[in-house]
C-alpha cells in the first residue's frame, strides 16, 4: 500500500475511533512499528491528527461537539464520495468550497491535485489546502465564526463573494428531496450556501445516502439549480426520477 493511501486510511480510522496505538495500527495495516510512526508524524504535521504516547488521537484542531460527531460518521461513504468528487477537478481550476465534515474529506483528495484556487469559509479546508505542496492557493471568506463548524458566516461572507466567479461549487447538505429540493437545518448557512451558488458556472451537491428523501427546514434551492449529485449509493423511485428531470447527473 502506498504511504499516501495508508495514511487516509489511518485518518480515518482515528476519525472513527477517537484514538489508536501503534501496535493496532501495525496490526492492521501490516507494517513495521517505524513506518506507522513515520505516517503519523506525517499526519501530526499537517494538523489531521495529534500524536500521543504509543499512538495517535484526532486532531485537537477540529474541536469538540457536533462537528467532531460528523466527522466520524459515514466515512467509508464519504470518502467514496470524495474521491468520485475529485474527478471532477482539474488542474487550474477555481473552487468554491461550503464548510463541511464531507468537504473537509473532499479537500484532502484535492492535495493530490496542481495549481487551483479554493475559496472557502471552513478553516479546517483552508489549512488543508493551504498546506498542500502542489501549488495550489487558497482564500479564506471572512466573517462571524462558529466554533460548531469550524466555518465563518454572515452577510461580510456574501458581500465578499461578490469579488469571484468560479468553475466549481462544492456544497455539502442536510437533505434532498424529489418535490422540495435541497435544504439544510441553519438560515445563516443557507444565505451562504445560496449566494455560492450565484458565483459558480456548476454546482456539485456531496450528499451520502442517509441524507436522501428528507426534508430540513430551510430551502437551499431547487433540483434545477444544481449539476451534479455525488453520492455512495444511487437514489431511487421518485427522488431519482426528480434529479434525472431536472438534468442532475448523479455519480
């Protein structure tokens, strides 16, 4: 296995476990006790995770509370859709990115890519991005902060996106739904989420399975007005049929 990929599995692993030691490691991905300690210094310095005595923990950086909560659920699924995601980027591009825990995900796959521009409200993806050795810059929105979500809102945000127009919008959600669209839980990351969606020429909705046929209680948009869904698992029935209508390709 290469040290790369053995290291976002490891990432994910601590993402799950909270906390594992060099011998559980060892264990599992079959390697020596030196390269297990070389991955997790490796993993220490760009901030994913905080070493220990005899192992590793999640990184301090991301907090306590509902965020850290998000960020060890789903994560087979979300870095399938990370990775599919990631496809769709190329080299140059200019990406908007909503904060996130499937965009933090989404924003390690983009270290492996050259020379974009990411403009983003989630200081967990601008320190993600920020400390890729690909050339890549990064813009982070400015505005009220939420230790929830590690991410800045409010109107100083949107007044600022009116400075970009780019390729791609990378936007996590609450749910989707065939007859009332995309929503999501908070009016402030709607605003945002919305005046996103002004600024790009595509837009790209991550979304695992367990996220299908719900319903939040603020509207993001309509199906129409998004391109792409990126998901684990295909939707099916009514919602499947609403996307294909409105020319959603899903993926």
């Amino acid at each position: 296995m290469k040290p790369k990929h053995r290291q976002l599995k490891i990432t994910d692993l601590i993402r799950k476990e909270g906390r594992v030691t060099v011998d559980q490691l060892v264990d599992k991905f079959k390697s020596s006790p030196e390269t297990i300690r070389r991955d997790l210094s490796v993993l220490a310095l760009s901030g994913k995770v905080q070493k220990i005595h005899g192992g590793a923990k999640y990184s301090s950086f991301h907090g306590e509370g509902p965020f850290q909560q998000r960020m060890s659920e789903n994560i087979v699924a979300k870095r399938i859709i990370a990775e599919k995601a990631s496809k769709l980027i190329s080299s140059g591009d200019s990406i908007l990115i909503n904060a996130g825990s499937t965009t933090v995900i989404f924003a390690e796959e983009l270290t492996k890519i050259n020379d974009l521009t990411v403009i983003t409200n989630s200081l967990d993806i601008a320190k993600i991005i920020g400390g890729s050795k690909k050339g890549s810059k990064v813009y982070l929105l400015g505005g009220e902060y939420s230790q929830n979500n590690h991410q800045t809102l409010g109107t100083m945000i949107i007044s600022q996106l009116q400075h970009f127009h780019v390729q791609h919008l990378i936007l996590p959600i609450g749910f989707i739904d065939a007859s009332v669209g995309v929503t999501d839980f908070y009016a402030s990351d709607v605003a945002v989420s919305q005046a996103m969606l002004e600024r790009a020429q595509k837009s790209i909705i991550l979304a695992d399975s367990s996220k299908f046929n719900q319903i939040a209680p603020f509207i993001v948009g309509s199906l129409s007005q998004f391109d792409t869904l990126v998901c684990e698992n295909s939707p099916e029935g009514l919602l499947k049929d609403a996307l294909q209508k409105n020319h959603v390709e899903i993926l």
